[in-house]
C-alpha cells in the first residue's frame, strides 16, 4: 500500500517533490517551524491573560470585555477559511513572509489602540493572518516518513501550545510589570522576525498556480462531504477544542476576580505553566497514534476530558482540583488534536484544503464555546462555564463511536484511522 507520503506530493496538492531540498537540514527546519508555529499561536491567545488589565485601561469590568477573546478566536477561523487552502495552490514563502507582515502591523495597530473597538479590530486581523501553521503542518507531514508522520506533526503541535502556555504566563508577567500594550509590541516584533526567517528557510516552491486563487476554499464542502473520516475529525475536535477554550478563556476571570481567588494577573499567568504538559505530550501521542491508530487514542482524550470537567467545577473553591484539572485536559487535547489532524491530513488529496476544514471546525466550535462560556460567568459564574464544557464533550463525543464502512480513501487511510 502506497504511503501518504508517496501519495500527497501530486502536482495538484500543492506539496513540492522531493527533489527540491530544503535550505536547512531537515531537523533544523522542522525547529524552525516549531519555533514559529509557538509564536504565532500565542498571538491568538494574546489578550486572555490580560482581560483584567485591558478592562482596567478601558475604565470597564473584566467581564465586559472578555468578548475580546472570542474575536481573536473567530478571526483565526476566518483567515483560516480564506488563507489556509491556498497552501495548495500559493507560493508558501511569499504567503507566510504576506501574512507575518500583517499580522505584525495588526499588533502594532491593537498597541496603540484608544478603545475597545479598535482593539477588537485589530485582534481579529492580527488572528486572521496567524494562519501560518496551518500552511506548514501540511508540508510538515508531507515530507515526513510515512511512519513517523504523527511524531513530525506532534512536534509541530508542541510548539503550537508552548506558544499558547507562553502567551498566558510570559504575556501575564510582562503585562502586570510593563502594561499589556508592551506584550502586543512584543508579540508583533517577535512574529516579524520568526515569520520571516521561516519564509527564508522553506524549501524553494516553483509550482505553477492551476486554477482559481481560492478554487480550494469552493471546494472544501466537496471535500467534507465525500471523506466522512475528514467530517469526524472535524466534529471530534470541535467539541474537544469547545470544551478546553470555554475553561481556558474564562480562567483569568476566576482567578483575578472577586468573587473567585483575587490573584494578580502576573499570578495568575503563571497558571499556564500547567499548560505545559501539552507540549509534553504531543510527541507521546504522536507515537500512540502511529501504533494504535487514531480512533482509539481520541476516545482515550475524551475520556480524560470527561475526568477534568468535575475537577474544574470543584476547582472553583479548590485550588489543587484546579490545577490537576488543567493538567488533565490539556493532556485531552493535545492527544486528540494529535490524532485527529493526522487523519485529516491523510484523508484526502489535498492536504491543505483538508487542513483547513478541520482546523476552522475546531476553532469555529472554540469561539462559540468560549462566546458563551463568558456568559454563562455572568449569570451562572465558574459552574456555567464547566457546564459549556460538559455539553461540548458531550456532543463531540457522539461522533466518536459512529463506524463508517470502506470510503473512497479508506486504502489511504487504514494506517492512521484502525
């Protein structure tokens, strides 16, 4: 049976032959592009930790301006509806240098912002052009040997959520000693500079563009629709990543406010470190998915996730339940993200429009979540966001034990989906 690594680098999928080596050694730029995919996550967590800090420059409650959050969320979604696909037909240097470019400037912009609105603006542009992992996961396990294929993609997942980690404890320190505007400066100087030496280092990209420039966006309902296996994915982790992003976008709440622990923002940032185990994770569940298969490794996450709701509704009076509960469900996600991105990248013949379904299916169900997390702790407090979470779970749960017989691409797919 032919690897997907033998299959994906068709001239249509956008993916370069192996004849065109990289500029660095592939170690080196599998680092690379770690290095940037932690950085440019961070940007879309970015004001999380600073809520309270932001609220208290705009003369307004922490609580009134948590939507911020959610914006930054539903801009990645979007970038990644109209950015992402194009990784199979765009030179990816020239995009990923464009999209580095605009997502600094955004920053810059949201540092100097005057008000809400231009803040809310500017985050969600800086979110939408953030979607350079998402153009180089694909290439990521395209060259990859077939298998170690979820290794190299967890590699890139690790740096994908030390960035998030890092966003929630370096931004909270650096906005509570030096005001959160310096942490959007910072953000835009260090994403300039990783976005554009990774644009240096891609291999060279010489594939003549067929077809319309966003032939791959009309064709993602094409391509959902006929690869179950890629739809699954989609709703597996929508509910996972629903579920973490109402906890992780309403923690700052519960921590800093007064009806919840009164920390500082600084203290408070510091709770990412537990985030941490992700990136500890990632390569663990990158080696079970290429033993075991991708389906019984997501249904292993949920039932971690499932453990961690409870102990973050006792966390809300008990601080040890809070912290083992973000070490549980951070180990839930980065192990079903694992799984279910490795499968969706070798479901289909085009990767990268894959790709895209599958994170805009996450991430569409992570803004919803945490939209409605942040009202629920309005009227309900700590106990309606674990609620949010509890129905998330629930519903991408339903999707897990669904069996499909052989599809189109099942022969593409047996290794990664037993």
């Amino acid at each position: 049976m032919p690897s997907a690594t033998q299959e994906i680098p068709a001239p249509r999928t956008g993916v370069r032959r192996p004849a065109a080596a990289p500029s660095l050694p592939p170690t080196l730029l599998l680092t690379l592009i770690a290095l940037c995919t932690a950085v440019t996550a961070a940007n879309i967590y970015l004001a999380a930790p600073l809520l309270p800090l932001i609220a208290h420059d705009f003369g307004s409650a922490p609580s009134a301006v948590a939507w911020i959050a959610s914006v930054a969320q539903f801009g990645y979604a979007t970038g990644l509806l109209f950015f992402a696909p194009l990784g199979d037909t765009v030179n990816r240097r020239r995009l990923v240098a464009a999209l580095s470019l605009i997502t600094t400037a955004a920053l810059t912009l949201g540092a100097f912002s005057g008000g809400t609105t231009t803040l809310a603006a500017a985050v969600f542009v800086a979110a939408a052009a953030t979607v350079v992992p998402q153009l180089l996961v694909p290439l990521v396990a395209a060259r990859a040997p077939a298998n170690r294929r979820a290794r190299h993609v967890a590699a890139v997942i690790a740096g994908l959520f030390t960035g998030i980690v890092a966003a929630r404890v370096l931004g909270g320190l650096i906005g509570q000693a030096f005001g959160w505007r310096i942490v959007f400066v910072g953000a835009a100087v260090l994403t300039a500079a990783l976005g554009l030496a990774t644009a240096w280092a891609l291999p060279a990209d010489s594939r003549p563009r067929t077809g319309p420039l966003f032939a791959g966006l009309r064709a993602l309902p094409s391509v959902v629709r006929t690869s179950p296996d890629l739809w699954r994915a989609c709703l597996r982790q929508a509910g996972m990543y629903g579920a973490w992003s109402a906890l992780w976008t309403s923690l700052a709440l519960l921590l800093t406010g007064d009806g919840g622990y009164g920390l500082s923002t600084a203290t408070a940032g510091l709770f990412g470190l537990f985030g941490l185990t992700a990136s500890a994770v990632a390569p663990l569940a990158g080696g079970f998915v290429d033993r075991f298969g991708a389906a019984k490794v997501v249904r292993s996450a949920y039932l971690l996730a499932a453990v961690s709701v409870p102990l973050f509704w006792l966390g809300g009076s008990t601080l040890w339940a809070l912290c083992a509960a973000a070490i549980v469900v951070h180990a839930a996600l980065v192990t079903s993200h694992v799984a279910n991105q490795t499968l969706a990248l070798t479901t289909t013949s085009t990767p990268a429009t894959a790709n895209t379904a599958y994170v805009v299916a996450g991430f569409a169900g992570g803004a919803l979540a945490s939209a409605l997390a942040g009202s629920a702790f309005t009227q309900w407090g700590w106990g309606g966001v674990c609620a949010v979470a509890g129905v998330w779970l629930l519903l991408g749960w339903t999707t897990t034990s669904v069996r499909r017989g052989p599809g189109r691409n099942a022969s593409a797919t047996a290794s990664v989906r037993r």
